[in-house]
DNA sequence: GCGATTTCATTGCATCCGCTATGAAATCTT
DNA sequence: AAGATTTCATAGCGGATGCAATGAAATCGC
C-alpha cells in the first residue's frame, strides 16, 4: 500500500531563529532612524554609512570604506554616486594612485552631518535607555558574534593614516 | 573675516552603533545559510519564510502570515506566487471567506522542507555553540529589543487553531 | 622593459523591493 | 437590503540590489 499521510516534518521555530530575530531587530531599531534620513535629508542607508564615514575618515577611497563598513564595493560605488549627485560629496583622483578615488564631503555634506548626526547619537541613547541592562547583554552578544567579521583592517590599515 | 576651517563635526562611531551592528549581524548570520537555499534550492529569504511557516502550520492565508512573520502583506503574496510557480505551495481559495487564499505545502515542498529544516537547525546549533555563554546574552538582549514587537496574534489570534 | 596578472571602481542586466493603487469580496450602516 | 466602508490579496511602477562583466591603472614575473 502506497503511504498516503505525508511524512512528518521535523520541528522548527522561525520565531526563535536567531538569523530571523537578527533580521527583525535590525529592520525595527533602523526602520525610523531610516525614514528621518530619506524624508528630511533624502539619503538612502548606504548613503548615510558612507556619509559617517567620511564624516570623521577625511579623504578616503571606495575600497577603504568597503574594507571598514560592511558594504560591498559596488553599493559604496553608488552611493558615492548619488551623493555626488546631491552636492554631498566630492570626487577627486588619487595623488599617486589613479584608480583610486578618494572622496570627501563637501561644506554642503558637512552641514548636513551636523544636523544628521546628533539625531542618530539621540537615537542611539534612547535605544540604550529603553534596553537598559538588556543592552549590555545584547553588546556581548553582538561583539562575540561579530569577533572575527569586525577587525578589518588586518591586512590594509597600513596605507591609512 | 569669513570662517575657512569647518565646523567640527560631533563624534560618531558607525561601529558602535546599534542598528548597523545588527544589520550587519543579520547579514553575516543568514548569508551562509540564505546562499545554500538559494543555490541548493532556488529560494529566496521571504520564500524560505513563507514555507517554514507553512511547514508547522497547516492551511494559512496570506494576512495570518503577514500577521505571524515580520513581513508585509506584498512580500508574502510575491513570495507565494514564486512558490506556486515552483510547485511548491497550492493556493485555494477559502471556503467562506473567498477574499482569503489558503495556502498549503504540496507534497513536493514537503519534501524540500524535509531536507531543508535539518539544515537550518544545524545551523542554529552551530550558531548557538560557537557563541557560548554569549548566546544567551545576545537572547536576552534580542528579547527585550523585539518585545514590544513579538506578541504579533494580539488580535487576530482567534480564527487560528 | 613588456606582457600577464591583479587591483580598483563602475556599469549592464535581470531581479527584487517598497509604496500605492486597484479589484474583489465581506461587513457595517441605516 | 442597498450603498458605503473595510478587509484581503495582487499588480504597476519606479527605484534599488546583487552579480558578473568591463575598463582603467598599477604591479608582478621574466
């Protein structure tokens, strides 16, 4: 006789699947902090981490930010793009190397930031105070599990200075 | 005079700050997996999402999903029409309610969920293991971040058995 | 020193995503 | 019980994303 009930699956929890709880709190604890970007400065995430990062790295290239910030070459690529478009940033050729391209923000993008950044600072400090100990315990958890993902400048931090 | 030297920007560590950790160790924590259901079996995260749920919960519409997985109305209907061209969920309609469309794996995603649930809590054990004391950290943390978030079936938890 | 290889940045293409509008069916209102 | 409102699912559209290919410049190997 041919077995007519379907073989039972075995058990699986999506809700307690750390990579779908990790997609979730990342979605909730940017969600907001994302729409103030695009809605009141019209900047897109990728945007925005490239924008920190030259907010306090000076003159640095595409290949720099995608060793530090955990993007790929091509999305650095085009938010640079973007911002370059939107008067944010500027584009220059590398002094000695000329496949580089070293970007910097432009006054424009650095009034910006200075309006941008306390507001993710405030951000951040309320997320703090809502987790309160629970936000410690998370960082421990974080740092752990992003251990050997997080010291990126193992092989090319010697150019930067 | 005009001022030349800009104005100092606040101190902003991108590393440090919450939403980017977690986006990122959401990225890092699914990548591995998301690229084996994808090369391994043509699927996509909200797909996966979809099944898993499917998979323990029987005959389901779009909005129960909708309102038990962190996922938009659009996602999930775009994710099972994907299914359906697979083969690998049926969709019917309702039998009172004919806006609701009631989906269910076919034997074929049985099958493929046999052989995929395994993998995927193999890897939440690995996951867990290598993060030791950390994970329950990193728990209690997520826990208190998503709570407000999780009790999903508030109000529509009725019609479900 | 010159061709082969590698590194850096960008782009083309196909797909995917988010938002909004649409259509269909049920429920509410009077 | 008929019209207005709400609920459910999907489709259209513009833009974003991922991947692989390309182009340009530097470095390597002989």
């Amino acid at each position: 006789m041919t077995d007519q009930s379907p073989p039972p699956l075995p058990e699986f929890d999506l809700l307690g699947f750390t990579p779908y709880r990790l997609a979730v709190a990342a979605k909730r604890t940017s969600e907001a902090l994302a729409k103030q970007y695009r809605s009141r400065f019209g900047i897109s995430i990728p945007e925005w981490r490239v924008l920190v990062h030259l907010a306090y790295a000076g003159n640095v290239s595409v290949r720099d930010i995608e060793a530090r910030v955990a993007m790929e070459k091509y999305e650095v690529s085009r938010a640079a793009k973007r911002l370059e478009e939107a008067g944010l940033i500027e584009k220059r050729a590398h002094q000695t190397d000329r496949r580089l391209v070293d970007l910097a923000l432009t006054a424009k993008g650095r009034l910006m930031m200075a309006e941008l950044l306390p507001i993710a600072r405030a951000h951040q400090e309320a997320l703090e105070a809502r987790l309160g100990d629970a936000f410690e315990q998370l960082e421990t958890g974080l740092e752990k599990l992003l251990e050997d993902i997080e010291p990126f400048s193992t092989e090319k931090q010697a150019p930067r200075g």
